[in-house]
C-alpha cells in the first residue's frame, strides 16, 4: 500500500476515533444545529493552506461519504500570490490528504499591496470576493469557511472592547453581493486547540499566515488585536476552565429584557429599553 494512501486513512481516522469528541462531534453538531446543509446543496470548500480549512475539508468529505442527505462537493483553493515554497506546501498538504482541489491564481496580495489604505481590510474584501464568484462559476450555492469557535468568541470579544458594540460572526449568512449565495462556518463548534492537537498528533505542518503584509508590518493592528484576544481567553481559562465555553454560550444565551439598547440591523436605527418601560 502507497505510504501517502495509508497517511491520509490515518488521518480519517484519527477525526472519527481519537477526536470524535471535540472535533467530530462538533462539526456535525453544528451542521445539524444551525441547518447548514441542505439536500442537493453544492458545496465548494475554501481552502486556504492552514489547519482550520485543511480538517475543514477531510471533516466534509467524511460527512458527504456518511450522510443519508446527498449534497456536492467541490474544493477549491485561490492562490492569492503566495511564495513558491508555500505554495508547494499547500499542494503537498492536500496530497497528504487526499484532497482533489481545484488551485486558482489571482493577483489580489499585489493588488491590496499597491492600492493604499488597510491592506488586510482590502485583501479580506477581495479574497472572500473571489471565493464566492469561483464558486458560483463550478455552480455551487454555498461556501464553506474554516472559521472556529475561538474565531467565534475572539470577534465578539474584539468588538465590545474596540468598538463598543455586541457582535460575532454567525455560524452563516446570505451574501449580500452574489445573489443565492450562502456562506456557512461548519467548525463553528470546534475549538482551536483541538484543531491544533490534531495536526500535531499527525505530524501535519500547515501553512500559517503567509500574506506579505504582516511580513512587512510584524504588529499589524489587527492580527495584534486578535492575538491579544487569544491571550485573553487563554488567562481566563486559568481562572476558569469554562470561560470559553461559556462566553460562547452566552452569544446563544442573550437575556434581551436586560439590554439597554440595541441597534437594528437592517435600518441602523438605535433603540432603548426606555421606550418600554
């Protein structure tokens, strides 16, 4: 048997058997709880080169072999300018895993590199641009995201202390620039230190962040806040090994008869509970 065949079984595996619990439980508990996948849906899987999106992958393919609900799969993969060596790391990470993708090139890090302004904002906008119109060109009516629950928690933590706001990313939600188009975050549920435990008990070396603007700029403001988030977490699981367990649960858990205000999301207007009280 070809050695790079019996890694990937492995691999499989390792997802149902070993992490069945905290990483396999989760992603299904997900997709059945917040109804992320739908019969004959056609799915294209975003692959970025890192952890998050690679067990995203093997986790959906494990689903589409199990499931009694037939839905499509396509995975792609955008080359947005990365190094050579990078990109050779991404393509024998996914030979590793047995994942047919799809690589294509786009010019987008040079693009936001030389238009001015937040070169991540911009790069963000773009990326998840071009994700969505290459999967609707395959004929696919949902991305799916390697976004996870630490992903999850730090974004609501970021914006109350940085913007003043309540806020996270949801587990999906309709595009609002490519008509029938949905977006959907199947490890939703799965932490990042499971994710991480995975690929080390496999001896897997995925690609970390690789965009040319955090190597000219190491304290980027936002990468800086979001690792200051992690850190965060992290010294609140030394006090309390629930914490982010529980700040999770509470995005789910809003008493709405305690909120003093709220704004709507569709007009922006500001309310008070003043006004009925």
């Amino acid at each position: 048997m070809d050695r790079v065949f019996e890694k990937h079984v492995e691999i499989e595996r390792s997802i149902i058997k070993k992490y069945r619990k905290s990483i396999w439980n989760g992603f299904v508990g997900a997709v059945q709880e917040y109804e992320l996948i739908k019969e004959n849906d056609c799915i294209a899987v975003c692959i970025s080169g890192g952890k998050d999106s690679m067990i995203l992958a093997k986790c959906m393919e494990l689903l589409q072999r199990h499931s009694k609900i037939p839905f499509e799969l396509k995975y792609i993969v955008m080359d947005p300018g990365y190094a050579k060596p990078n990109r050779q790391l991404i393509e024998q990470n996914l030979k590793t895993l047995d994942i047919d993708a799809e690589i294509f090139d786009s010019d987008i890090f040079d693009v936001a590199y030389t238009a001015g302004g937040s070169p991540c904002y911009l790069c963000a906008r773009m990326r998840r641009g071009a994700l969505y119109a290459k999967a609707k060109s395959l004929g696919c009516n949902k991305i799916a995201l390697g976004h996870h629950l630490d992903d999850a928690i730090e974004t609501a933590l970021m914006s109350m202390i940085y913007s003043s706001e309540i806020k996270t990313m949801l587990p999906k939600l309709h595009s609002t620039n490519f008509e029938g188009m949905e977006l959907i975050r199947p490890l939703y549920k799965v932490k990042e230190r499971d994710i991480i435990s995975w690929a080390n008990y496999n001896d897997l070396h995925f690609l970390r962040c690789a965009c040319k603007f955090t190597a000219d700029s190491a304290d980027d403001e936002m990468l800086s806040k979001r690792q200051e988030m992690k850190e965060l977490v992290k010294s609140l699981r030394l006090k309390n090994p629930d914490a982010d367990d529980n700040i999770f649960r509470s995005l789910h858990n809003v008493n709405l008869a305690t909120i003093p205000g709220w704004r709507d999301s569709d007009s922006g207007e500001r309310h008070s509970f003043i006004e009925e009280y």
